[in-house]
C-alpha cells in the first residue's frame, strides 16, 4: 500500500512517468532467465546488468526492474522498483525509432545501484510470475490499442473514399473499394468483441491467458491489414506525413511485438489447447 500512495498516484495525476524494464540485449522474448542481477545485502539488493528498448526510460521517474535473484536458475527472479537518481543508475536513448515516437524507448545501465529491501514488488523469487500476470493484463490493452488505430485508419479511409473522384466517380462508387471497406469492417468488429470479452473476464477477476493471447494476437495482426488497406485507398497522399494514415501505418507495427510476439501468443494458446 505504502508503494501504491508514493507511486501510483503520482502516475495517475500525471506527475511521474513510469517504465517496466524487462528486456536485455541479450533477453527478449525469453526472460527466464536473465544477466541483470540483484543482490541481496542486509536489507538492500545491489543491481547490476543492462535492459534495453525500454518504453519511456529517458523520460521515467521511475522503472518496475526484473532481475535474476538466483544466477542461472530459471524463473527464478525479483521485481524492484528502482527510483531516477540512484547512484549508478543511468538511462539513455535509442534514437531512430519507426513508431509511436511520442515514446521514447531507450536503455538502462545498473551499477551495484543499491535499493532499500522496501522496493521490493511482490514477493522476492517470483517476480517472473509478477510479470506474467501482468504482461496478461497489457496485451488487452494493446488489442484494444489495435482496434482504435484499426478503427481510426477506416474512418478516414472511409472518408476519403467519399470525397476522392477518379474516372469522374467517387472512389466509394467502385466496388472494388467497397469490398476493402466491408472487409475492414469486418475484421474490426471481430477483434473488438474478442478484446471485449478478454477485458470482460479481466473486470470479473478472472484473468485467462489464451484469450488474453488471442485477443491481442488477432487484433494486432488485424490492425496491420486494415491499415496497409486504408493507406492503399488512399494511394500515393497515404504515403504522405500529412495524412494520418501514414502515422498509423508506423505505429501499428509496434503492436505485434510488444508485451509479448505474436509467436509467443500461439505458444501460450497451444500450450492451453493441448493440456
């Protein structure tokens, strides 16, 4: 409780920034084991490792850290909350990203960076299972993330198809245009009521990890597909910054890598189908 009064309600007010560093060089989709290492000493733990294309860590107040407590052993790590300003804790930044640039991603270097035991989140050696629950919790978030810019990319699609004349018809007037559209209603409307009853069982207490997995699977890959059709209706002016489509094309990419690839989700449906 002490946590939440000192961190998240900063969060929620606006006045922090929050980051969750889980991914290392070396540690992507697999962090069952990792080189970023916490130590136990009295009533501290000295931190030491790199985690990097962190979300908002050049602009964090503060980062949810996991790291191996028992080197070598798989699964066997500790979430701790690591404050800006620690001696021996630096953020910098990974330039260059394609999307969602108002982001920014960047990389954490920890050197014997020692936090107070009070930091600690959950319990100490279960802080892979921490993050599993938690990552089950994003991915509704990121389909629901998928469908909005989904959703976005056919309201103007549709629009534009509208307005937009060529052989002395509007656009919306050639079939073939209103095929791409239905199509992306289509898809939009399925991944929307699968996050909804991802979210509904989330609301419940219950939270399922396959269709958690599904939802944000189908919905992120669906999200590609309508975008790259919005951006096709609007032909060579969707290739343009000018045109929100353009954007949504970059940003949409994200969304099948984060919280977890679209390969890991069919590990996690696979492994619940054949149990």
């Amino acid at each position: 409780e002490e946590q939440k009064e000192k961190y998240l309600v900063k969060v929620a007010r606006g006045e922090w920034i929050s980051s969750g560093a889980f991914t290392e060089p070396a540690h992507g989709s697999d962090i069952t084991v990792l080189d970023t290492t916490a130590k136990r000493d009295g009533d501290y733990y000295v931190i030491n490792g790199t985690k990097t294309l962190i979300s908002n860590a050049p602009i964090a107040d503060f980062a949810v850290v996991l790291c191996q407590s028992e080197p070598g052993v798989r699964y066997k790590q500790t979430l701790l909350i690591v404050d800006k300003g620690c001696e021996g804790f630096e953020a910098s930044k990974i330039e260059g990203k394609m999307g969602i640039r108002a982001s920014p991603i960047g990389e954490y270097s920890f050197n014997n960076v020692r936090v107070s035991i009070e930091n600690l989140v959950g319990t100490e050696g279960m802080g892979f299972y921490h993050t599993l629950e938690f990552l089950d919790l994003g991915r509704v978030g990121v389909a629901a993330q998928a469908v909005g810019m989904a959703q976005g990319a056919l309201d103007r699609a549709l629009r534009y198809a509208k307005e937009r004349s060529q052989f002395n018809r509007k656009i919306a007037d050639f079939q073939v245009i209103q095929h791409k559209l239905a199509d992306m209603a289509i898809q939009i409307e399925a991944a929307r009521l699968l996050t909804y009853k991802a979210a509904w069982y989330v609301d419940k207490g219950r939270i399922i990890p396959e269709l958690t997995s599904m939802a944000k699977t189908y919905a992120t890959e669906m999200a590609i597909r309508v975008i790259d059709e919005a951006l096709q209706i609007f032909g060579g002016y969707g290739y343009i910054a000018e045109y929100d489509v353009e954007r949504y094309y970059r940003d949409v990419r994200i969304t099948p890598l984060y919280e977890g690839t679209s390969e890991i989700q069919r590990n996690v449906i696979a492994k619940a189908l054949l149990r």
